[in-house]
C-alpha cells in the first residue's frame, strides 16, 4: 500500500473535509492553501499542484511564477482547532521544469543542509524549529506600544484638567494589559512548541 493510499484512507476513515496545505515562506512566515475534499486523489497526492509563487515575497516574478506544491505524505495530521475535519500536509516547493526542490523553500533548504550534515559525519540529525523568544520580543514590543498611547493619553487629560488623582487606577489599567500580552505569549509558545 502506498502513502498516498493511506493518506486516503485515513481522509475516509477521519471523515475528513478539507485538506490544509502548509508550506513556510523565506521569512518563516506559515503559508497555507485550503482544498476541498473533492480535489483530492491520489495523483494529487503524489505529484503535487500548482501555485503562483509570485504571491510569495521573494520567490518568483509574476512571468516564471508556476511552482509546485508538493505534499511530504510522511507530515500529516488532523487539524484539532478547525470547525470542519481538516488533515494539515505540509509541502516542499518544487520547480516545474527541473522537478527539484526550490533553492529559496526553507523545507528545501533544511533538508540540503541535513544531507551535508550526514555527508561530513559530524551527525545524522538536526533541528530546526522557531525561536519563541523572537515572538515574545513582538508581543512585549506591543505592550509597551499600547502602554504608551494610554499613558500618552492620560497625560494630555491630567494637563488638560489639571487633575493628579487615582494613580492607581492607571497602575490597574497598566497590569491588565500586561496580564493579557502575558497570556497571548504563553499561548503563541504552546502553539510553536
């Protein structure tokens, strides 16, 4: 039985409806396609589609933009947080004329780098992954921005009106924000881990 062939039976078996394509960008941002059920088959599975690659910053420009989506068949698995049953693929890139891995596909990149590692003998498996300390870099970053525009605003009110009281309440105000940007952080660390 092949890969392709178990893919389907799990979409059978999952009563699976759409299938989610993921693929990241040179920036590390997740891309994703959704297909319908019904364009899927096993063709599709092994050989891929197409996608204007152009859409992709820094990819390709819009007159060679033809690339392929090619699903890794041995990355799956059934989307907990969707409202309709979804299996997630994560893709490579390929090139549509030379039928090999794209030089600026993160997947490809990593996986060229795996095959020198084993090469060298210095080691046969690497890791790679997203550094959550950028994200919680972001997500301080607009904390301190939303802190900014309410104490900004405060400040214009309290000249304005000459008034100085109930620091506290500013002091509150601040603390709630920080509990919220805290708990996204945490969240986006669960989801990235």
């Amino acid at each position: 039985m092949s890969a392709a062939s178990d893919i389907l039976k799990l979409i059978k078996e999952k009563e699976i409806e759409f299938v989610d394509l993921r693929f990241t960008d040179p920036r590390g941002k997740l891309q994703h396609m959704t297909q319908d059920l019904t364009t899927i088959d096993e063709d599709f599975l092994n050989d891929g589609t197409f996608f204007d690659g152009s859409s992709i910053a820094g990819w390709k420009a819009i007159n060679e933009s033809d690339m392929i989506l090619k699903p890794d068949l041995s990355r799956t698995f059934v989307d907990p947080f969707t409202s309709h049953n979804t299996l997630v693929l994560f893709c490579d890139i390929m090139d549509p004329i030379k039928k090999d891995y794209y030089e600026r596909d993160p997947r490809s990149i990593a996986k060229k780098a795996e095959a020198y590692l084993k090469t060298t003998g210095i080691g046969d498996t690497i890791y790679f992954g997203p550094e959550p300390e950028f994200f919680l870099y972001l997500m301080m970053l607009k904390f301190l921005t939303l802190c900014k525009k309410y104490l900004s605003k405060l400040t214009v009110t309290k000249v304005l009106t000459m008034e100085i009281k109930n620091i506290q309440t500013e002091t509150w105000v601040i603390d709630q924000l920080l509990k919220v940007v805290i708990s996204q952080c945490l969240q986006l660390i669960a989801v990235r881990i």
